[in-house]
C-alpha cells in the first residue's frame, strides 16, 4: 500500500461529500419528490459521488483502479437480491423494486467508501 503524504486536494475528498448532502438537502429536496411515479431518494444522487470517491481513495491507497472490482462485487448482491425477490413474484415490475436496489447500492457503496476511508487513516497515520 502507498503511504505517500497526504495531498491538499485530498482534504476536498474528505469535505466533498458533506458539502453535497447539505446542499442537496437545503435547496434540491423538493426536486426528489419531483415525479410521484418515480421519486428519487438522496442515496439516488449521490451514488455517482461515492463512485468517485472510491475511485480517488483507491488510488490514493492502493495506486491502481478498484473501482470495476467494488461495482462487480455489487452488482453480484444486487443479482442476489434479485433472484430472491424475482421468485416470489408472477411478474416483476421494475417501479415496484428500484427504490429498494437503489438502498442496496447505496449501502453497499458506503460500507467500501467507509472502509476505504479507515484505511486511508491507518496507511497515512500508522
């Protein structure tokens, strides 16, 4: 693992989020609720934030690309997800489930962004 120092543009990293949830809940919340067929939720529109995230803290660690191994692994849970769900129903109907999938992605997103983030303080710290 690259220890290298820490980058001022790294401190971005770390506010960038933050920024971004307050203003989304400040001045965009109303826009979710936009389309009552197909609402959006926060974790919707930040999952494209997480994957860069991901992305920069993964190069900063590691000096190479894991994000095509994260959107593999959660792309597989979702398959999981899905397959379960699929058999208790005649038909699937994607409105009825994509909220759901979108929790499931979000979530997992989050676990390896946060894990991603520890990591990053224990190869920078110890």
């Amino acid at each position: 693992m690259s220890g290298d120092g820490f980058h001022l543009w790294e401190c971005l990293l770390y506010l960038w989020p933050i920024a971004n949830i307050y203003i989304i809940e400040r001045y965009f919340k109303n826009y979710l609720k936009f389309s009552p067929n197909w609402p959006l939720s926060l974790g919707l529109v930040l999952i494209p934030l997480w994957l860069v995230l991901i992305y920069s803290f993964g190069y900063l660690i590691f000096q190479l690309n894991i994000l095509p191994i994260i959107i593999l692994l959660t792309a597989f849970s979702v398959g999981v997800y899905l397959s379960e769900t699929i058999r208790n129903y005649r038909q699937f109907f994607w409105k009825d489930h994509y909220l759901k999938i979108t929790e499931i992605i979000f979530m997992l997103l989050s676990v390896h962004l946060f894990s991603l983030l520890l990591l990053r303080w224990w190869v920078f710290f110890f």
